[in-house]
C-alpha cells in the first residue's frame, strides 16, 4: 500500500512537473506567436497609416493646384480685361489728341490764308493806289506805253494760254496788258486782278 501510494504520488509528481514544462513551453511559443502576430499588425498599419497620409497629401496637393490655377485664370481674365480697358482709352485719347491737330492745324491754316489775302490786298493797294518812280518813268507813263504797244501789235500770244490771238478777240486791261477774252472771262470769275502785275480791275 505504501509503495503504491509512493509510486502513485511519484507519477503525480512526474505529471505535474511534465504539466508545467509543457504548459512553459505553450506559454513561450503562444507569446513567441502572439508578439510576431502584434509585430505584423504593427507593420500592417504603419503601412496603412503612410498610404493614407501619402493619399491625403496627393489628394491635398491636387486640390490647392486646382485652387491655383482656378486663381490663375481669374488673374489673367482680370489682367486681359485691364489691358482691353486701358487698349480703349489709350485708343480714345489718341483720337481725341488728332482731333484736337487736326481741328488747330485747320485753324492755323485759315488764319494763314486770311493772313496772306491781307497781305496780298494790302500790297496790291500800296503797289496801285500810289505813284512809284521806276526808272526814270511814272506806272501811268509804263502803261501808257504799254498801252499803245499792246494797240499798235496786230498778233501775238495770250500770257495765260499761249495761243496766237489777234487784236479783235483780246481783252485789254486798265494797266494796259492783254490776254484772250476766254482766258479772262475765266481768270477774272476767280480774281479782280490783272495776271501780269497784279493791278486790281473793277
């Protein structure tokens, strides 16, 4: 009886022992597995982690270029329209500047044209309304002169169209020079003066 309750506390003894190896053992490799199985889980989402980072800075980055160009675009179209705005007034203010030439260059124009018909009368006045020595001679006595040379000529040329006229189809004038009565007709339609020396007709 002894011997059987020794060999039997022996066998308990030897199960327990081989119960708490075995049981280390399991404890050891479940941890060993458990560890690698966090280990890959860890790596697992720290992947996962980085792929969403990476997406979110892409997606990120996409919206502030399209934000950017979006920006762009209305700078341009504002930048255009400025240009276009200040093409116009620049266009408008050349207008008004050749206008504005324009409008003295005519003025000018007509006040050189009074101008120059003043001068012109008041020449024509002094040159006939007063008596000059020229020569020797009075102007009366130059056209008298001219006069009776012009009378006493039977065919010669009209100063203004250069035909051969006759003294029946002469025009003479008061200071004694002649032209064709065509060519005075027309000259005299334009201007009361004679077309030599410029002496007024009435």
């Amino acid at each position: 009886m002894n011997m059987n309750a020794q060999q039997w506390w022996l066998q308990q003894e030897q199960w327990r022992r081989y119960q708490e190896q075995h049981w280390r053992l399991y404890q050891e490799q479940h941890w060993r597995l458990y560890q690698e199985q966090w280990r890959r889980q860890q790596e697992q989402w720290r992947i996962y982690q980085e792929r969403q980072v990476q997406e979110q800075w892409r997606i990120e980055q996409e919206r502030m270029e399209q934000k950017w160009q979006i920006e762009q675009e209305r700078m341009e179209r504002e930048w255009r329209t400025e240009q276009e705005r200040k093409e116009r007034e620049w266009w408008k203010e050349q207008e008004t500047k050749e206008r504005e030439w324009w409008k003295e260059q005519e003025t000018k124009e007509r006040e050189w044209r009074i101008e120059q018909e003043r001068i012109e009368h008041q020449e024509h006045t002094t040159l006939h309304g007063t008596w000059k020595q020229t020569n020797g001679e009075t102007i009366a006595d130059e056209a008298v002169r001219n006069k009776e040379a012009s009378v006493d000529c039977t065919d010669g040329e009209c100063p203004i169209c250069f035909d051969l006229t006759d003294a029946d189809s002469r025009y003479l004038m008061p200071c004694a020079h002649w032209a064709c009565v065509p060519c005075m007709r027309d000259y005299l339609s334009i201007k009361k003066l004679c077309p030599i020396c410029c002496m007024a007709i009435e």
